[in-house]
C-alpha cells in the first residue's frame, strides 16, 4: 500500500503539473516559464507545508523523482500538445480530483505525524491540495479557482476532516485514507458532472443617482 500511494502521489503531481503547463501555453510563455509554472501547481502546496511544519529540507529535496516527474511532464506536454481542450475535458477533470483528493491526504497524514491538531492537518491538507494551483492563477494574474464559486477548496476541506476524524476514532491508516479520498472525489466529481457551485457573495453597489 506504501508503494501504491508513491506512486499515486507521483502520479497526481504529473497530472497537478500538465495543469501548469496548459496555463503557461495559454500565455505563450518560454520554456523556462512552462517549467516553473508546472512546478509551482505540482509541488508548491506540499513546499509551502513542510515550510510550515518544520519538514525541512522539503520533500523533493530528499526525493527528487518529483523534479523529475514535474519536467518530464512539462516537456511533452510542450512537444506534444497543440490543443489544450484535449486535456481539458472530464478525464482530465476527473485525474486532476484524483490528485486533490490524495495530496489532501497526504497532507494532512504527514501534519498528524508532526504532532499538529487535527484543525492544523485539516489545514495543512487543504494547503496541500490546493495552494500550488492558487499560485499558478495568480502568476497568470487570474482570481485563483479555489476563492471562486467552484467546489474545489471546499471538497478538499472534506476530505482532510474525514480523513483526521477516522484517525482520531482509531481507525487504521490505509482504511481512513480509503474513506478521506473517496469523500473528497464524491463531492469534487458531483460538483463536475452536476455543475454544482456555492454562492456568490456580492455587494450591491450603490448607483450614482444614489
């Protein structure tokens, strides 16, 4: 089981840097430029939580396939993609809830195993799955999906508690993975097929007759 969520993890951090990839393409960036956006959606969350709990040197310092991973990717989707639409319909959409669902995870497993509270692993999980994507919108100067209408964040926050509460009743490891993934790729998958949203706050701005 060790081996199987590795090898996810890798997985989801291909799928995590094609999205920063696309992005880069869609701004005519260089090289240089496709690469560091692909890595900061890839592994900026998970940089930005063991920067948080002391896990330092990060991650991909120790274990550099993540690296690896994040420009192999870069580069065929460089020199093999000339349509983004291609990757981005509901396989894709449904790869990329994969990813969100296990860094979530994994996140919160690894600030559990630090001693954090479960609210700071719930946190620290969400962290993981969503901040290396909030950084690639601001780089391309958007409104990051996760403060939008879109379940995004918010099937993250699920999972991390799902995972943290089974954990608290004494419930083994892999099986509150099993549970916190399945929650968070529930919701984030109904919010795809269905088109589901939370509500807008918005203001009401006075007219200048007023």
């Amino acid at each position: 089981m060790t081996h199987f969520v590795y090898y996810a993890d890798l997985f989801g951090t291909a799928v995590f840097a094609v999205s920063g990839a696309l992005a880069a393409g869609r701004l005519r960036m260089d090289p240089f430029g496709v690469s560091v956006l692909a890595a900061v959606t890839a592994i900026g969350g998970g940089t930005v939580r063991d920067t948080i709990l002391g896990a330092t040197p990060v991650f991909w310092i120790h274990d550099t396939n993540y690296i690896w991973v994040v420009l192999v990717t870069a580069l065929l989707v460089m020199t093999l993609v000339r349509c983004p639409r291609r990757l981005s319909g509901m396989w894709f959409q449904l790869a990329d809830a994969f990813g969100l669902a296990l860094f979530t995870v994994i996140g919160a497993q690894k600030a559990l195993s630090f001693g954090a509270s479960p609210l700071i692993a719930v946190m620290m999980g969400v962290m993981t799955g969503v901040v290396g994507g909030m950084i690639r919108d601001l780089l391309c100067r958007e409104v990051p999906l996760v403060l939008r209408k879109e379940i995004y964040a918010t099937a993250s926050i699920a999972g991390g508690i799902l995972y943290t509460l089974s954990i608290q009743m004494g419930m083994a490891q892999i099986p509150a993975m099993v549970i916190a993934m399945a929650g968070a790729l529930v919701i984030r998958v109904s919010a795809i097929y269905w088109h589901l949203s939370l509500p807008a706050f918005e203001l009401n701005e006075p007219s200048k007759e007023e």
